[in-house]
C-alpha cells in the first residue's frame, strides 16, 4: 500500500485545548484517525508525524519522503516564515497539499501569507478537520492521473 504522510508542526499536538473557534474541537489523534481511515478507503496507508522542533520535521521528511507518495502537512505558524520546510518540501519531489483548521486570510495580517504553499499543489484553509479530508481526495487524483 502506498503511503501518505501526515505531518504537524508546532502547537498542533494540543489540538481540543487550542482556542475551539479556529482549530475545532477535535485532538489531533482524532484527526489522524479520521484520515487514516479515509486514506486506506482510497488505499493508502498513513504515516504520521508531529514536531514542535522546524528540524525534526524536515529529519522527518528527508528520511520518509522517499518511501512515500504524498504529503499532507499543517505546519502551523511554521507556514509565516520557514524558508527551510519550503525547500525540504520541494526537495521531497512529492505532491503535497498544505491543510490549515483556520482560516488564515482573515485571521492578523501576518498569517495571510504562507511561504511553504509554493511547495504544495493545493492549500486548504478555514475548514477545519474535514479540510484533511479534502486533502487526501485531491492527493488521489493527483496520483490515479
Ligand atoms: C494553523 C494556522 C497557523 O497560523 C497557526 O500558527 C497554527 C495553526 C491552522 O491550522 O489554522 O498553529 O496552521
């Protein structure tokens, strides 16, 4: 089975004790699990990886990404301003959607602007977990294509 990976960045494991109104109330084993089980409906299988720390994300990608077919990744405020998780995105040579719970355009002005999209072949934004869900049906027509 093909692998999908389902990656997190900071804060993000305290998803259900974050400000309910922007992520949702759901923890972040919730959301994997409601992925993991729409991914193997489409078969994949998912690997997940949360980090509070910019280089264990990108130790992550760099040794996961070449045994994977696709990436879904929130990288929480990591998305305003690391020019590294952009590059090791692109260095992943694989599609990748960017999921945000919120939505970023209407929050402050400095979330408005994600670094790490052009690295990705679709951003979803403001809808909270069901967004993921949309993540892992745009990663499979990209990849049945
Ligand atoms: C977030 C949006 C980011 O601006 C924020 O720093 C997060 C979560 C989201 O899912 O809406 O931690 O990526």
């Amino acid at each position: 089975m093909s692998a999908i990976l389902l990656i997190h960045g900071p804060n993000l494991n305290r998803l259900g004790a974050r400000d309910n109104k922007h992520y949702g109330e759901r923890s972040l084993s919730d959301i994997e699990a409601g992925v993991r089980e729409s991914a193997k409906k489409l078969g994949y299988d998912i690997k997940t990886f949360q980090s509070n720390h910019e280089g264990a994300l990108i130790d992550f990608l760099q040794k996961e990404a070449p045994k994977a077919s696709g990436i879904i990744i929130n990288p929480g405020a990591l998305t305003h301003y690391s020019y590294a998780l952009h590059d090791a995105l692109v260095d992943s040579r694989l599609p990748c959607v960017e999921v945000h719970l919120s939505d970023i355009g209407s929050r402050e002005p400095w979330r408005r602007n994600s670094v790490t999209a052009p690295a990705c072949i679709s951003q979803i934004s403001g809808k909270k977990e069901s967004g993921y869900l949309e993540a892992v049906e745009i990663l499979h027509k990209h990849l049945v294509k």
